[in-house]
C-alpha cells in the first residue's frame, strides 16, 4: 500500500531506471531536471554499507535458469523434501553459477525551500551483478551446506574454489523511494502525539507502603513534564532551525540524509520514525578520552569539528546523533556554559539548554 508521504510513481521509477550510470550522476540529475517534478534534485551522498546479496541462477553460457535466487532454492527443497542433498545430487554436474548483487545506496534532494524540512529526499540504489563460482560444489568432500546456508545463499555454503569476480553487465539504477520529509514529518509529529496522550490518560494504582492506602493516578500525573516531550524527528529539524546552523543558511537536507522507518507493532499502533545519518565525506573521528581535558579544550575540539563539517554549531547534532560527540561532553559544555566558563550564542544556548531539560537522541 502506498504511503501518504510516498512520491513514488511508475514514471518515476521507469526514469530511474532506465537512465545510464554515469560519473558523478550527471545523466540522471540530468534526467531529474528535464523529465520529472524534481527539477532541483541534488547528489548528497552514497551508502556503500550494505552487502552483495544473491540475485539470479546462471548455467555456465551466462543463461538465465532462475530470475530470482531465493524463489528458486525454495522451491528446490519443496520439490526434494527439504533434503540438501538431494538438491545437491540433483544440480552437482549442471555448472550453475550464483550471481550477486553489489548495492550502492544514493541519496540525491531536492529542495522546496522556506521551512527546513521542506524538501523531497530521493533514494536510488546503484546495482552491479556480478559472477565468481559455481553454485554447488562437485564433489562432498569438505561437507554440504545445512539448510539455512542454501536459503540465504551465503558464501559459506559453497566449498568450491573460489575466482575473482565477473562483472555481468552494466550497473544500474533503481528506486527505492521519494519521501515528502515535510508530509513524513507531520504524519510521524501527530503519531507520536496521539500515543503519548493516549499511554498518559492510562491508569495505575499506586500503593502506599507505611499506610497501604492506594488511589488511581495516570501515567500523566506521575510523570513531571509529560506533556512536553516531544517526537525528536521533529526536534531534530526545529533545533536546526533555531540553531546558528539554520541561522547560518545552511540547509539541512544537504548536512544529513534519515533512514525513516514505519511499521505497525503487535497491538496495531504505528510507528513513524527516522535515524539521521551525516553526509560529510571527509574522515571525522570521534571525540575520544576528552574527560581528562578541561571544559575550555573539550569546547575547542568541539568548535573544530564544526569547522571540519563547515557548519556552525554542528557538534550539537552530531551529539543527538550520538557516534563521533558524547551526551557527556555536551553536559559539560551546557555545565561550563551556565557557569560562564564558556560563551554560547543565546540561540545556541536555548537549543541546548532544552536539550538539558529533555535529552533526546538517535
């Protein structure tokens, strides 16, 4: 079912996927401007995190036995009983390759302007198949792959010599989203609202242990500040809006990526949620063994990120985000801030003063 926040369409994917992979994208930030509504799509960055996964059974002339590994392998051991080695003695002498998928994951934006949360973030993997072994080894000798290796098609379950791999092909693209973050955004604010008034209206019975005397209380009322907390997806744009970074000029969309999430839990409630990811290219390293500096060369390490970055105050969401800058360090800059050891400007300050009051992180 498609997602109210989902700009994804048949035109859109048809695009995608059939413009050439080029150098630095040109052709399909090209393709982006002249034939769809994203006319100002801009390349971000590229995850190359995720891992080859099988793709297609080959014989040895490079053809086509099976489009899809998984359905295949499937219905091999639906046809043998589930019995490896009988799929094995099957298919031993055919020659048939495995072919793997190598994903790159792009990210590219395009930018409506006005509010920072105002913009399309685009996803498109980059894919290369490629052929390095046989499927099945031809011989027993080492052992059989158990059952879970053949369905995954790990590397493990093949005891044959292994080569360098072939490219089959040409790369190619493929879309895997075109999120409204501005329309995910709302959706994700108003979710997060509607299941906090409703886990606040719940009620408990609270106990007194000296007089045993018990009375009914909400969630609400045990909780001091319960209805200020709020969904940190959209802390997370609001901080960076009111920050120096946002009063800079900088745009958010074009710092961070967010890998968004949406499910239904067990007691049909759903979730909308994002985990930022920063798109700097440079290698930045965290921010280790500071608790023996004092606040002064704690607060310089940290102003010399942002200057790496080139983004005002963005130490403040490289800690919300949590890998390169500790909570801790940022208590300590808020610590030695309020002692006047250390000069924010006020609109620094304000954004990382509530954060004191009501932490949040990813």
């Amino acid at each position: 079912m498609r997602k109210e926040y989902d700009l994804q369409t048949d035109v859109l994917a048809t695009i995608v996927a059939t413009t050439p992979v080029t150098k630095k994208h040109a052709d399909l930030i090209t393709a982006f401007a002249t034939r769809t509504d994203y006319r100002g799509a801009r390349y971000v960055m590229t995850s190359g995190e995720y891992g080859e996964r099988p793709a297609r059974i080959i014989d040895a002339g490079d053809r086509e036995i099976a489009a899809d590994y998984h359905a295949w392998i499937d219905a091999q051991l639906e046809a043998h009983g589930g019995s490896v080695r009988a799929v094995w003695e099957t298919h031993k002498d055919a020659g048939y390759r495995l072919t793997r998928m190598r994903p790159l994951l792009h990210y590219f934006v395009h930018d409506r302007g006005g509010e920072q949360v105002n913009f399309v973030q685009l996803e498109v993997w980059e894919e290369q198949e490629s052929v390095e072994r046989e499927l099945f080894p031809r011989s027993d000798r080492w052992g059989l792959p158990d059952v879970r290796d053949l369905r995954s098609g790990s590397d493990s379950m093949a005891l044959t010599e292994r080569a360098e791999p072939r490219l089959l092909g040409m790369p190619r693209y493929r879309l895997q989203g075109a999120i409204d973050m501005q329309q995910f955004t709302a959706l994700a604010n108003a979710m997060y609202d509607q299941r906090r008034r409703t886990d606040g209206d719940r009620s408990l019975i609270e106990t007194n242990r000296t007089t045993g005397e018990q009375r009914i209380v909400t969630v609400r009322e045990l909780t001091p500040g319960y209805d200020q907390i709020r969904w940190p997806g959209g802390r997370f744009f609001d901080d960076w809006t009111a920050s120096s970074a946002g009063r800079a000029g900088e745009r958010v969309c074009l710092r961070w990526m967010f890998n968004t999430s949406d499910y239904t839990d067990r007691g049909g409630v759903r979730h909308l949620d994002f985990v930022p990811r920063w798109a700097h290219t440079r290698r930045i390293a965290e921010l280790k063994n500071t608790g023996r500096l004092d606040v002064y060369s704690l607060y310089g390490k940290l102003t010399q990120l942002d200057e790496r970055i080139g983004v005002p105050f963005s130490w403040f969401f490289y800690g919300v985000h949590g890998n390169l800058v500790k909570s801790g360090q940022m208590e300590r800059v808020l610590e030695a801030a309020e002692s006047g050891l250390i000069v924010l400007p006020e609109h620094d300050y304000r954004v990382l003063r509530q954060w004191g009051d009501n932490p949040y992180a990813f």
